[in-house]
C-alpha cells in the first residue's frame, strides 16, 4: 500500500509532456481543423491559456450609442451628427463633438464636454445662449454620457448617471473542448478571463504568470474554436485586427 501511494507521488512529480495549440485569426472566432483527427491516449487531459495576442480596438462608441442633434441658432434649425466608430475617452468625445460643430457653421468649444473625476459623471458646459444639443434622438450619445433624454441650453449640466464609457468589464475567452467552468453558477467552455493592461489602440500581449488548468471533455479533437465574449457573453468586436491564441494541452 505504502510502495502504491510513493508511486503516485512520483508520477506526479514528473514533468508531464504536453503539446502546444496555436490559433490566430481575425475574426471574434476562431478554429482550426485537425487532420487527421488528433486522438488523446487516454481522456484525462487538460489544458490552459498560454498567451494571448490583439489590439486593443473593441469600440465604446458605434452606431446604436453615437447621435446627437445640435442647433446653433436657438433651436429653430438642427443637425444630426454622429461620433464615429472607435475607442473614445470624454476628451476625445468632446474633441470630436468640436470638429463636427464648425464642419457644419459653428463655433469650437461653445458645446463642452468635461469628466468629474471626483463623481465619475460627466459635465455638459454651453457657452452661448444660441447653442443647444438635443439628446432626445434614437440611439443616442446620452447612453454613454449618463444624461437624460431632453434638449439642454446654455448653462453648466452634469449628467445624471455615472458615466458608461467602458461597458467590457472582463474578456473571457471560451474553447469547445473544455468543461468545468462557470459563470453566475451556470456551466460554460470558458479557459481563462483577464481584463487588458493597454490603452485603446495598443498592443494586447496577455500572457498568465501561473497557467490555470482546466479539464478537456473529449477524447478526440477535429476542429478546435476558441472564441472571445465580455462579460456578458457578447462577441467582442475586434474590428478585423488580428488575434492569436495560444493553449497548452497536457496529461493530468
């Protein structure tokens, strides 16, 4: 009994051979086929995020979150503008509320937007008693700032809600050959969850300091799909940069 237990303490001790999975692609997700089919010798295998490699170009601001309305004459006449698709901070969102402004006759920095660092809400400042922006519009801008639907006039407003500029709190990365995770207590393929140390537009270079193992449910693998949501579950929108997953398979 004694020489059975030694001898599962150095099994385990040994370094046990894997094999390295490498997936790149430019979409949300993505597979890989195996041919010929790759059988596992015996079904207790695991596997773990090895690295993980994108940019950081998931937008904040897309067409169902981005319209705005703003007259420059008292609201007898409005325009319709839109943020364009991207990554944006306040600053940037009042940047380009400014261009947008005098691209069709108005004046700069009549229309401010500012953030309250202190109440995380955001501050609307109208200069000139002829401007106004109109947040009342279908799939509006408001959403993001914390405003409330309704045309505001000359004066300092701070929005009524916390600002929702970052609505990805986690990325989860989910593989079809893996089991044993959970979300909110409800089963799910995910293999590794990390929120990203870069700025909008950087680098992504995500790379574990302990790998977490977690069980493969098949004893065969033809196709392989890794795919990445938020925390929510939604598909992440890479907007076609280039992604490359890389996974450790190993007996245990």
């Amino acid at each position: 009994m004694m020489e059975e237990h030694l001898q599962r303490l150095v099994e385990r001790a040994e370094p046990r051979s894997g094999f390295p999975i490498l997936l790149t692609g430019r979409q949300t997700k993505i597979s890989t086929e195996f041919q010929p089919t790759f059988q596992f010798p015996t079904r207790n295998y695991e596997m773990a995020l090895n690295r993980l490699e994108t940019y950081y170009s998931f937008p904040n601001i897309k067409p169902e979150n981005s319209h705005f309305r703003i007259s420059i004459d008292k609201g007898k006449t409005w325009t319709m503008m839109s943020i364009p698709t991207g990554c944006y901070e306040i600053t940037a969102i009042n940047t380009t509320i400014q261009r947008l402004i005098e691209e069709n006759g108005g004046k700069a920095k009549m229309i401010n937007l500012l953030p309250n660092v202190n109440t995380l809400k955001c501050i609307l400042d109208i200069k000139n008693e002829n401007y106004q922006i109109d947040f009342t519009v279908d799939k509006c801008i408001r959403t993001v700032l914390g405003f409330d639907a309704k045309i505001y006039k000359q004066g300092r407003h701070e929005g009524n809600r916390l600002v929702d500029i970052l609505h990805i709190n986690s990325i989860l990365v989910h593989c079809n050959i893996v089991g044993a995770s959970r979300v909110n207590g409800r089963e799910a393929p995910i293999i590794y969850n990390f929120f990203p140390n870069a700025a909008p537009g950087d680098k992504i270079v995500e790379i574990p300091t302990n790998l977490i193992y977690v069980p493969v449910i098949v004893d065969a693998i033809s196709t392989l799909t890794c795919w990445l949501t938020d925390q929510d579950g939604e598909p992440l929108d890479l907007r076609g940069e280039q992604v490359t997953i890389s996974l450790y398979v190993r007996p245990c």
